[in-house]
C-alpha cells in the first residue's frame, strides 16, 4: 500500500460518512425514549471535546499514527503490548459493522442468501480498494459523500410530504429523566458512534495540511451529529418511542410507511444504499487502521507480503462477523452492554486521556526548563 496525502475535503468526507455508518441505521439513543435525539447531540458535544485530545496528540507527532507514537510515550514495553490491542479493537470493530451490515440486508431485502455470501462480496470490495491506497478510498469518499447527500434528501422529502409525522410523539422532553439520560449518552451515543473518531488517529497523518485537521474534525462531528439527530427524531415522530424500540432497524421501517398517492412507496432502496456507503467507509477506515498498525509493528514493508497480509486480515474480519455471535439480537445485546465499557471507554477515552496528560506534562516540564536555562544565561 502507497503511503499518500488526502486532502481536506477528503478526510471530511470519509469523517461525516464514517460517524453515519451503520449508527444511521440500527437506532441510536433510545434508551432515552423520545429523548433520543438529544442523548446523540450530547454524544456530540461528548465527541468534539475527546477529538481535541486526539488532535492534540496528532500536532505533537504529525508524521506517525497513534500505535508508533504510543510506544514513543510509554516505551515499547508497555506501549508496543498496547498498540497491538488497538489494532485488534480496530478489526473487531470493523467485524461487528460487517454484522450489523449483513443482517440489514438479509432482513430488508436478501432473505435467502448465506450471510456470510453477503459479507464476503462486502470484504473483497473493500480489501481491494485498500490494495489501491488511502488516496483511491479519498477519492472515493468523495463520489459517494454526494450520493449520501441525495439520499438523505429524498428520504426526508418524501417522509414528511407522506403526512406520517407526528410531532406530538417526541413530546414531553426530558420524560426519561436526567439519569437515563446521561447514562444513554455515556455508554452509548458518546461512545458510538462519536468516540469511534479514534480511528482517524492513524488516518491524520495522511493529511495533506495538518493545520486543517482540527477543524475538519469539529465540522464532520458536528454535520454527522445533527444529521443523526434528524434521523432519530423522524423516527420517533413516525414510529413513536415504542415503536422505534422494539424495531431492528427503525429507519428502515420509517421509510416503510412512506406512500404518496399510492404511487411513490416501498422506498427501502434509499435506506439500502445509505447503509451500504456508510458501511464500506467505516469498515474501510477501521481495516486500515488495524492494517497500518500491523504492518508498522511487524515491519512488514514489502508489496506482496503487504498484499498476502490484506487478505489474512480481510478474511479474519469476515469470519468473525459471523462467529461474533449467533444471532443478531445476541449481536446488538454485546454491542450496546458489554463494548462501549470493556472496550470503548477505556480505549477511546482512558488511554487517550493518559496519553494527553503525560506529553502535555513532559511538554510543560520541558518548557519551564528552557526558560529557567535562558534566565540563567
């Protein structure tokens, strides 16, 4: 794999479509009933403070991604162990989005096709588009970002000209009380999908103008939190809070009862091909960076070796996606319970923050030294 620069407006797109991914699609917050949308905008808020300790971390090491200059800062005996369990978090995460893509589509519309059929088609697609370098997925981003864009235009257009949204089902706000609240937004909606930002760690430095990278993070938390928001609140004003609980896929099901003069319906289509571009960039973002720091620790440098080890982690993404777990309710149960406290707060936000306070530390220390030597001099 070439190592090549992506400009702004490219990391903004695989950014915005990342966070949509399949959180766009599965329901979020909804633990916090008709609060929902509010639990996702505070996830935000959540996200946007964690991306400044990540960007923070990217200035003082602009050349290298976090598993490299991890070890930088806790020394190959801690930091090496470390950078490796952040490569296996990121292929276990992009495994657990194949799940999540694999089932919608076995439920939308491929009733009698092999999910591992499905995911398999998925994994070769993106394993060769890696093989052609992180400027090609850039460029790519780009055509479908627009796409994405279209798609939620129309499905939104058509959902409130259908007459099926009732406002009166996201009222009374804060009925779920300020408890359920902050505990949605903690193990959920801050930690998936806005934490998941983790993985641009060791995208950044392909990043054509480091200056841009702060405010290109800002905007895509903020353009993927408001469109998440939307969605939900749609929703719930379509399916009402019960409704958008007990449902699998609430966007699909909201789409579902879009009928317009008995002539435009069964836009499910839309919902399809939003989750398949969500999808392809998300776990596209995760392999790679499971992939880039493999590669980095092992020191595998040679194209073919490059190429063969591709496929060895492409095809342990594929298998399993479909061992994680033996049905999809199962799947969700370990997803919204069991990640975000085992594994997505303490590598989103523990390691990160400790990370942060011991450079800004030793960046301190290091500072207050210069100046006491000038002072003496």
């Amino acid at each position: 794999m070439n190592i090549k620069k992506i400009s702004a407006f490219q990391l903004f797109c695989l950014m915005y479509l990342f966070e949509l991914g399949s959180a766009i699609v599965v329901g979020l917050g909804l633990q916090a009933k008709q609060d929902a949308w509010l639990a996702i905008l505070l996830g935000m808020v959540g996200g946007i403070c964690l991306f400044q300790i990540y960007h923070f971390l990217y200035l003082q090491f602009p050349d290298q991604p976090l598993t490299s200059y991890i070890t930088k800062i806790l020394g190959k005996f801690i930091g090496t162990p470390l950078a490796l369990i952040y490569c296996f978090y990121f292929l276990y995460i992009a495994g657990r989005v194949l799940r999540d893509f694999g089932d919608l589509l076995i439920t939308s519309a491929l009733d009698e096709t092999p999910l591992i059929m499905i995911n398999a088609l998925m994994v070769l697609l993106i394993t060769y588009g890696l093989s052609r370098g992180i400027e090609v997925i850039g460029r790519t981003s780009e055509t479908v970002f627009f796409l994405m864009l279209l798609f939620g235009f129309i499905g939104i257009t058509f959902t409130n000209f259908s007459g099926i949204v009732k406002l009166v089902n996201l009222a009374p706000l804060f009925e779920s009380g300020w408890k359920t609240l902050s505990s949605t937004v903690l193990k959920q909606t801050y930690t998936f999908p806005f934490g998941e930002m983790i993985a641009f760690t060791m995208i950044l430095p392909h990043l054509n103008n480091q200056l841009n990278g702060r405010k290109i993070g800002i905007f895509a938390l903020l353009a993927s939190g408001i469109t998440l928001s939307i969605t939900v609140a749609l929703e719930i004003a379509v399916l009402g809070a019960k409704g958008v609980a007990f449902s699998q896929f609430p966007l699909l099901d909201m789409i579902g009862q879009v009928n317009i003069g008995d002539f435009i319906q069964r836009l499910d289509i839309i919902v399809v091909a939003t989750l398949i571009i969500g999808v392809f960039i998300k776990i596209t973002v995760f392999f790679y960076a499971g992939y880039l720091g493999l590669t980095s620790i092992f020191h595998i440098t040679k194209k073919k070796q490059k190429a063969i080890f591709l496929l060895i982690l492409g095809t342990l993404i594929l298998i399993s996606s479909i061992k994680m777990s033996s049905n999809f309710a199962e799947h969700l149960k370990v997803g919204l319970k069991w990640v975000p406290i085992y594994l997505h707060l303490p590598l989103q936000t523990g390691v990160p923050l400790l990370l942060f306070l011991i450079t800004w530390l030793r960046k301190s220390l290091r500072k207050n030294k210069l100046k006491a030597h000038e002072m003496e001099s």
